[in-house]
C-alpha cells in the first residue's frame, strides 16, 4: 500500500490544482466589484468586475432612491486570467448608471464593464448631481437622419475610446480586463455609437471592438445612408413589442436586421416599450437581482446579452443563441 500513496498524493494535488484553475478562471458567477474612475476632462467612468470580495447592498444616487445594487466597492479585481471588456453607452438623456440590473449581470458572467457618463447625460449621473436637462439635446434633428454625418455625437466616440484607454491603463483593472477583446453594448442613442464602432460609420471603426449588442438603437441615420451593410463584426439587434418609435427600424426587408451582415441576431420583447432596458423597466422592485427575477423581459435581455458575448468574445457555444427564442414575440438570428 505504501508504494502507492506517492502517486495518490500527486493525483490528488493534481485535482487540486485543477480545482483551483477553475476557480481562478472567472467561470460562474462571479462577485461583483464597482469603482469609479475620472476621465480627461473630469467626465466619470462608472467599472463593474469580478472580484472574490464580498458584496454589500449599494446605492448608486446618494438620495438612495432607484434600484439598490449589491457589489464590493473599490474592491481589487479577481486574481483570474484577463477576461474581456464591454462597453456601454447610455441612451439620450440616460447615464452610464440606468441600466445597473445589465452592467452588473454582465459583471457576473465574467465580464469588466466601463460605462462613461456622455455630454447628454441629463436625468442622472455617476457622480449623483441633480437632473441637468439642458443636456437634454443631440447636435442634429432626430427627424431628420438623412443630416446626420460621422461628425454627428462624435463625442461618444471618444468617450467609448477614451474609456477603453482609462481602463487599459489603471493598474488594476489592466491585471483583468482584456482591451483587445471589446464588446459593446448601447442603448438607444447609445446603440446609434457602438454599431458606429462596429462601423456603421467608417471612421469610427474601432479596432478593439468585437461584438455589437444595439438595444432598441436609433438606427435611421445609417439607414439613410445606407452604411449597416458596412459592420465588421457580430451584431445582435433588440427590440420590443410596444417600442413603436424605434423597433420597426429594426424590421423588414429595408430595416436595421436584414440590411446587416451576418452574423446577426434579432431579438424581440413581449411587451415591453423603449425604457424596458434601463431601470425604469424595474418599477416596483427594490434591487437589480430582484427585478431579474421578478421582470421576464429584465431576465431575458441580460440572458440573450451574455450568450452573445459569451459567443464572440469567449468563443463558448451557446444553445440559447441557437433556440426557438422561448419567451420571445420574436427571434431570428444568422450565424455565419
């Protein structure tokens, strides 16, 4: 028996070590951590990340209203292999913190999230000032996309870019976040700046950018002009049911979904208006783990979103993206 307990130890060390590889490889869920940092310029970049501290109940305004959030503040990031970094951008009039029950789940799955407040941040703000509705404004008609150019909202843009590069270079967060693997996630006007990235408009292709999520985008500026065709990387595109304004943009023979090249995605709500991605589609519910479960449409947006860059930026297969879209009004998707 004695000759062999040298191998059973080192199978079990084995074991072991493999054990704690995986646990070290931000696989699962994952604790969230969250601090803020300064852009040039003084704009702040609100960060969510894995991290092995744990979390406490959080309120991201000072006056503690809107959905309470459970993470480790200023926590340091989880000593893990680097995993990528997604973007996202705030609808007009939004901030880089109306969607906390998405930007955390993302967290969750293994994911650094940097979210900038923009130049049109009006109805809140990562620092907590009061409402600044003279932000309330875009620099061309909305009714009018045939004027709008590549020069138009260029400043998220740079934002998006400048966030990528703060990230890069803050001396823990650059230990996890991979910014060569980026994805990009916007609401709104804030899906109008990533497919740009994706490039929407030429000029804005961003290298890093992998994979697109457009959430209920403003899609017509590129549809005017005829640039969707133009993406270079995977894009998935959703909308809702009683979205009227935006959705059916998305749609037909000349919307935003078939004009785009594959692989593309096209998932549609049950239910649900414009505001079904940002807190307020939440009302009622205390925090953001409590409206996932509580908000099928909450659950199913940040589902299709992490198998999407699970998919693209993780290289993982996924079932999900492969269903019948269960839950769904609709979902189409072309992988290749």
């Amino acid at each position: 028996m004695t000759r062999f307990l040298p191998a059973l130890i080192v199978a079990l060390l084995a074991l072991a070590a493999g054990a704690v590889a995986r646990a070290a490889e931000c696989a699962g869920r994952q604790a969230v951590g969250y601090r803020v940092l300064t852009l040039q310029g003084g704009r702040k970049l609100a960060v969510w990340y894995p991290t092995a501290a744990a979390e406490k109940p959080f309120a991201y305004t000072r006056s503690g209203s809107g959905l309470m959030g459970s993470v480790a503040r200023d926590a340091p990031p989880a000593a893990c292999p680097r995993v990528p970094l997604v973007l996202f951008s705030h609808g007009l009039g939004g901030c880089a913190l109306q969607s906390t029950y998405l930007t955390e789940e993302l967290a969750r799955h293994g994911y650094v999230v940097a979210a900038p407040d923009h130049a049109d941040a009006a109805t809140c703000s990562i620092d907590g000032e009061a409402l600044r509705l003279q932000n309330l404004r875009t620099e061309q008609p909305l009714l009018d996309p045939a004027r709008w150019t590549e020069q138009s909202e260029i400043g998220r843009l740079h934002d998006l870019r400048a966030a990528i590069e703060r990230v890069a270079g803050d001396a823990g967060l650059a230990r996890i976040a991979d910014t060569t693997r980026v994805g990009a996630v916007g609401h709104s006007l804030g899906g109008y700046s990533v497919l740009g990235m994706a490039g929407g408009w030429p000029a804005w292709r961003t290298r890093q950018v992998q994979a697109v999520i457009a959430l209920s985008p403003f899609v017509t500026p590129f549809l005017a002009h005829g640039t969707l065709s133009r993406l270079a990387v995977p894009v998935m595109y959703q909308g809702a049911e009683f979205d009227w304004g935006i959705t059916p943009n998305m749609e037909g023979p000349k919307g935003a979904y078939a004009t785009s090249p594959a692989p593309k995605y096209y998932v549609k709500l049950k239910g649900g208006t414009h505001v079904e991605w940002t807190n307020l589609g939440c009302l009622g519910q205390a925090s953001a783990s409590s409206c996932l479960q509580a908000r099928p449409n909450a659950a199913l947006i940040t589902r299709y979103a992490v198998e999407f860059l699970d998919r693209y930026l993780k290289d993982v297969s996924s079932p999900v993206l492969a269903s019948e879209g269960r839950g769904l009004s609709a979902y189409r998707f072309v992988p290749n």
